[in-house]
C-alpha cells in the first residue's frame, strides 16, 4: 500500500483543488444529443470503460500510464474515446492504473496499461498502452486491483499476478508474479475480485475466501495477520453469491441478498451506522437484509444495488455517494436522481458511475481527470450524477 504514495500525488494534487468548488449541471438536451448506450461499465482509479452494444469499449479519464488502451499515455480523456482494434469485448475490468477486457467467445484476455511489477500480466515490465494478449483462452470473469490482478478459468481454477508483497497471489509466496500464477488450495470458483493488497473469493458451494494483506481485518478471519493462501471468511461458509474486496473495507452478498461488511471504518464504509473502529468478521449492513443485486467497495466508501436502486455509504468529500452534498454517511444512502431505474454500479477511488435500464451511463464525484466522461472542465466535481457523453 505504501508504495502507491508517489504514484497518487500528481492526481491527489488536482483533486484538492476542487473541493470547495460547486456542480453545475450539464444540459440534459445537449448530453441526450450526444451520449449513447452501454451495456457494461467498471470504474477504476481515475478512469472508466464501457462496453457499447456494438461490443466495443470506450474508456474516458485518467491515461498517464496508457490505461485507457488509445496507443499512447499523453493526454487525459473527459468524454469517451473508442478503444481501438479491440471488438467482441464481453467482459471489461477497470484497476487504478490497468484495464482488461475478454474478447471473444474462446475467453482470450488482453490487458494494458501500467508494466510496473507484471500488472499486464504479459511477463514484463513494459508498460502497454495498447491491449496486449495476458491469457490466450478459457477466461470467464477478470477483476484488477491497484497492483495486481486475477482471472477466472472456465475450469473453475483462478490465477493471479502482478505485486505479491502480502501474499495477494495467493501461490503461497511474497514473490511479485510478471505471468498469471495458479492460486493455490483454490477450486470451483465462481467469481473473484482483486482489492488494495488482498484478494477474495467466491466458490461454487458458496464459500467466501480471502487473502493478502490483512490490516483492519480485511481477510474477514478475525485476525490482521496476512494470508499466503485462500483463507476461510467467518461465517460465510456457504450460500455465499458474492464477495468483494475494495481498498481497506470486504463486503459479501448472502442468500436473497443480505449484505455484511468488514473491514475498516473510519468514513462509515461498512455501513452499519458507526463512524470508525474496524471490524475483523462480517458485520450488517443496515437496511440491507435482503434484496441486494450487487455491491462495489472501493477507497472509504462504498456502493451497492438493492432492487434497482443505486446506495452508497461511507467517504464522500468529493461527492463520490451522490448524494448532493460532501457529508460522510454511515447508512445506506439513495443515490439522487437515479429514481428505481438502475442495473448496475460501480466504484473507484473518488468516483462512482451506474447503469440504467435505458442504456445511459451516469457518473459522479471528482472530475479532475475526466473521470465523470461528461466533458466538462476538469475542475469540477458532481455532487450527483451525470450522464456520460459515449
């Protein structure tokens, strides 16, 4: 973790300046005329990515280390740009400074963007602003951290690569991984998600594991001492639909969709109606008995779909829970002007973006580096969403 500092202050800076800045909506008429459709959308870092209808992807925002796969690391995009030669896109994951995509119906994954410490996968240290192929075949789900990231095989088998400083490989070693690596003790699995430091899973039989790095409790063991290997959640040992790791805070959705959360609190990110303290096994979330669709913990704050309808809780200086103000929530809290018309949504590090039923494509939060994709100035920030111009 420590050794994202340099990386975050050139952006970090920009964010700053904007928060005392007010948001002034964009023209429903004139972003109508101009935005279209997307069937999929993740939020990473400083950036996003959507896959179109057509099935190819567009990603807008941050681009210093070529994350946005446009052949060059030069300048920062604020509306959607078309990810060249990239087609039959299924699947697209987002990371703080990577993006991923399957193509195809074989499962071919294809990565880009920051080298550092194998994070494309690709056995180098190149950083690749345009996709190049990570795994030939047989992927079926991709999920990017901040330095390292996972695939799911369609044999149930997951691999991992990239930084492996806490274990976050989970191969049973602290050796940084330029190539995917087999995740040891781990089979049948459903879906994965890459964290901060730490990794979790889901299996076929419903079992929730984590491992990696483990300060705050994140692994979900009742401990903070890291994990090498896939290590067994408190509680959640079956009936598990999902688990998700986000910067310093898991979340699991169980059964006919109760959400628990664990982890650090400081912003009231787990969501249980305290500010502060951490939790070292799954506690629940308030409101949330029942009905969740899907949930995306991210850094401080979280989102979640209950029904259709986008909540978020935690950390919210730059707007990131658009709510229409800059006051931290320890709730669930209705993200405005979305009405019940949401299927999905997703965050980053100072931003969020949901889909809705018609297609359209909203963000909120910073915009510093185009990240809301609506083409506004870069200083503002959106206090609730806007639609992205794609």
């Amino acid at each position: 973790m420590h050794s994202t500092l340099a990386k975050r202050l050139a952006p970090a800076v920009g964010v700053l300046v904007v928060l005392a800045l007010q948001a002034f909506p964009v023209s429903p008429a004139s972003a109508g005329a101009e935005a279209g459709t997307a069937t999929r959308v993740d939020a990473g870092g400083y950036h996003s990515c959507a896959i179109t209808p057509a099935e190819r992807l567009k990603c807008w925002g941050y681009n210093s280390y070529g994350e946005l796969g446009l052949g060059d690391n030069l300048e920062h995009q604020f509306k959607p740009r078309l990810v060249p030669g990239l087609e039959n896109v299924k699947k697209v994951a987002t990371g703080s400074y990577n993006t991923c995509a399957i193509v195809g119906g074989a499962g071919k994954l294809k990565c880009w963007g920051d080298g550092d410490y194998g994070m494309v996968g690709d056995g180098t240290n190149d950083m690749r602003p345009s996709p190049v192929v990570t795994i030939e075949s047989g992927v079926k789900q991709v999920d990017i951290g901040e330095y390292h990231a996972c695939a799911v095989l369609k044999s149930g088998k997951a691999k991992c690569w990239g930084v492996n400083t806490y274990g976050e490989i989970g191969d049973g070693t602290t050796d940084t991984r330029l190539k995917p690596r087999l995740v040891e003790r781990l089979k049948n699995v459903a879906n994965i998600s890459a964290g901060g430091n730490y990794t979790c899973a889901t299996t076929a039989s419903g079992k929730a594991k984590c491992w990696g790095y483990n300060d705050y409790g994140v692994i979900g063991d009742g401990t903070e001492e890291d994990r090498k290997r896939p290590t067994q959640v408190l509680g959640l040992d079956k009936n598990v639909k999902v688990v998700k790791a986000g910067y310093y805070t898991t979340c699991a959705i169980i059964g006919d969709g109760r959400l628990k959360c664990w982890g650090n609190n400081s912003n009231g990110e787990v969501g249980n109606g305290v500010f502060g303290g951490e939790y070292t096994e799954p506690v629940q979330v308030v409101g949330m008995e029942s009905g969740v669709k899907s949930v995306d913990p991210d850094y401080y704050f979280t989102c979640a779909l209950k029904g259709d309808t986008a909540k978020c809780f935690g950390w919210n200086t730059y707007g990131q829970l658009g709510t229409d103000d800059e006051n931290d929530r320890n709730e669930p809290t209705t993200v405005k002007t979305l009405k019940d018309n949401v299927v999905q949504v997703t965050t980053a590090w100072y931003h969020a973006c949901a889909l809705l039923k018609s297609g359209a494509t909203k963000c909120w939060g910073t915009n510093t580096e185009g990240q809301v994709g609506n083409d506004s100035d870069g200083t503002d920030e959106w206090l609730t969403p806007q639609r992205v111009l794609l």
